[in-house]
C-alpha cells in the first residue's frame, strides 16, 4: 500500500461558540459536514486507505452513512484517545496493518483541504521523512514587552496535511512519551528528523472560532449542477375539459396523459431530478398507479423542491420551451412564472418561458400534440 490519509476527528471545539454543543467537525454547512466537504471535494486517486479517527458515538451519530455516502474511498474508522497525539498514534497504530509507504495527517477542522497541496506533500515525501505545509503573515506583530521587535517573516504557522515516511511517524510515536504534542512534526523533530517546509494556503484555514466558520462559508466551493428535462402529449379533441400548463387553464382542447398533462409542470420536475442525479419522474409517480389518476401535477411540483431542499441546492435559473403550433403561449407566460415562482421559492425573473412552432412538421406540427423542454441550473453554497 502507498498512501494514507488520516483525519483527526476527536476534538470538541471548546473554543466555538455553539448552542447545539455539536463538535464543530460534525456541524453541517449546507448538506455536508467538514468530514463530508473533505471526502466530497479529494482527488480519489491519492490515497489506498483513508482513516478516520473519531469517538465512536460521534461516528455513529454523525458519520454512519459515510461509506455509502463515499463508496470512492476506501474509509476506515478508529477510536480516538484522550487528546489530539494519542489520537494520532492510535490512528498510526492501526495502520501497521496495511503497512503504507507515505501518510497524511489532516486536522478535520481544516475542510478547504487542497488536492494541489496534498499532491506538492505527497511527491516531496520522494526525498523527505517529513514534509508540512506552512503560511507567513504580513500584518504587523506587537509583543507586550514594547521593547521586544519580532520579525514576521521568523514566523512560521504550520498547517496540515503533514506528511511523513509511515515508518518514521510510526517510529516517533513509539518513541515519544505522551507530551501533549499539537502536531506530528513535535515528535518526529523529537527524534531527529528535520521537516521540510512548503508553502500552504492561507484558504486552509482551521474552524476554531465563529467568525472561521463566516470565512469557511465564503471560502467554499459553490457547486452548480445542470439538468433537462422534456415532456410530449398528444391532444384530446375529444374532451371538453380545459389544457392546462405549468398550473394554467387555458381554453383549448387538453392533453392525453395519466395525470394532468401539464408537459410543462413534467419537463421542469424532470430537469430538476436529473440535476440531482436522481430517478425520472416515472418513477416517483408511476402512470399505472391509481393515486396519481388525473392528479394536479402541482404535487410533483413540491416534491422536486423539497429534494432540492434536502440536499441543499437553489435554483438559479430556469428556462422552459413549449413546442407547439396552438395556443398563443405568450397570454399566459405572466401566470405561468408566478405559479412556478410561488413553487419552487424563486424569484419570477430566474424564470423564462418561451415557445415555439414546429414548423408544421410532424404530429406537433399538425397540431395533434405539445411538448415542452426545461434546462435547469441548481447551486449548492
């Protein structure tokens, strides 16, 4: 085996002000905790193995789901100990197992974990022992002895992921009594290895305080998916009752289907499930099940949204197309944008609603049937 990455997850932030009492590593920002926001942005092919250690009930509280979640990564879970270096030479321990050439020690406060970074320590690690990741500050340092002038650029603040020779992280452990050590580079600099300083990022910041969780949220990457969605009904010139589009009755013969028929209502609940990379909206409501005969597709509606909601996501634009020879689309757009907008919680101008003719080629161009296309775009934040 080649490369580990260890995450530290046994803290409890004492230093966040939080009312829920939640470590700060298990909060969720959005859909996805720090733990999570790791795993979902890390290139997978860097590690063989990534372990994480963390107290059980947390694990079980917080992260059962988290395999499933990543089956990408190949995740494995220790207890961890009493502070932040036993928990680490727990982790090392259980590793001997697998026997790995290079690890990566990650603090799980640090979610702005950069792949550029990792791949910078992991090749470093060719010719070093240990290799750490540091950032300098240019602000002005004031001592409290006025007379005292310490240079800036003397400072160094270490960052993680830190790398190491499995054999030497494994070595210094052994080797070091428990000295309350705050990162691993104390106790492989206890035996004599030198580190090897690069330079990190000051984005990785480490979430200790409540205003780090302001910066993360401003940090972090926004995710914007795209989705399409396409519906088609042929006419009933046969029934009295009235077509009816994205919620609007409109006086013109209506169309053939299980439900309503709205193509417009279908082609947008389509583009939003493929957004969220899930089923199509047969199968959520299937044509052959007696509940959804002639139901308002207004129900397919509220239950896109409420999938949009539970992973996070906001729409961000909305463009819907109507392929048909009759009606006049344009009468209706107005009311059509305010039952979409009243919804799906967006605002009428991240809507647009246009049509077109199909030239008089084909069924819709005979004016037997309707069809509509949605493009959707949906961002996570």
């Amino acid at each position: 085996m080649q490369n580990v990455l260890l995450i530290l997850a046994g803290g409890i932030g004492k230093r966040l002000n939080n009312s829920t009492k939640i470590p700060k590593q298990y909060i969720n920002f959005g859909s996805t905790n720090a733990i999570e926001y790791i795993l979902k942005n890390l290139n997978k092919n860097f590690f063989d193995l990534i372990l994480i250690v963390c107290d059980k009930k947390m694990k079980n509280k917080f992260l059962k789901n988290l395999k499933k979640k990543f089956y990408w990564h190949n995740i494995f879970f220790t207890q961890s100990g009493y502070n932040r270096q036993e928990s680490s030479k727990k982790g090392v321990l259980f590793l001997k197992k697998f026997n790995p050439k290079k690890i990566l020690i990650h603090d799980a406060a640090r979610p702005l974990i950069d792949n550029n970074l990792i791949e910078k320590i992991i090749n470093k690690l060719d010719n070093y022992s240990v290799c750490t990741p540091y950032i300098t500050h240019q602000d002005y340092v004031k001592y409290k002895i006025k007379k005292f002038i310490i240079n800036n650029q003397n400072l160094k603040f270490i960052q993680t992921p830190q790398g190491f020779l499995y054999k030497s992280i494994l070595r210094a452990h052994i080797q070091n009594k428990n000295i309350n050590a705050k990162d691993d580079t104390m106790l492989t600099e206890n035996i004599g290895l030198k580190t090897k300083l690069i330079k990190g990022s000051k984005k990785n910041i480490k979430l200790t305080l409540n205003e780090d969780i302001d910066i993360f949220k401003l940090l972090k990457r926004k995710i914007i998916r795209s989705g399409i969605g396409y519906d088609i009904h042929k006419i009933n010139f046969k029934s009295k009752k009235k077509l009816v589009l994205c919620g609007v009755k409109i006086q013109h013969p209506p169309l053939i289907g299980h439900s309503d028929a709205d193509v417009g209502y279908h082609a947008i609940c389509d583009s939003i499930l493929g957004a969220l990379s899930m089923n199509d909206i047969g199968h959520y409501f299937n044509n052959k099940n007696k509940k959804w005969k002639n139901a308002n597709s207004e129900i397919f509606m509220k239950f896109c949204n409420q999938e949009l909601l539970k992973k996070s996501f906001s729409i961000f634009n909305l463009d819907i197309n109507f392929i048909c020879e009759k009606p006049n689309i344009k009468k209706y757009t107005k009311k059509m944008k305010e039952n979409i907008s009243r919804i799906l919680k967006i605002n009428k101008n991240q809507i647009g609603i246009k049509a077109t003719t199909n030239e008089k080629i084909g069924f819709i161009g005979m004016g037997e049937g309707i069809a509509a296309e949605s493009i959707i775009q949906i961002i996570n934040e």
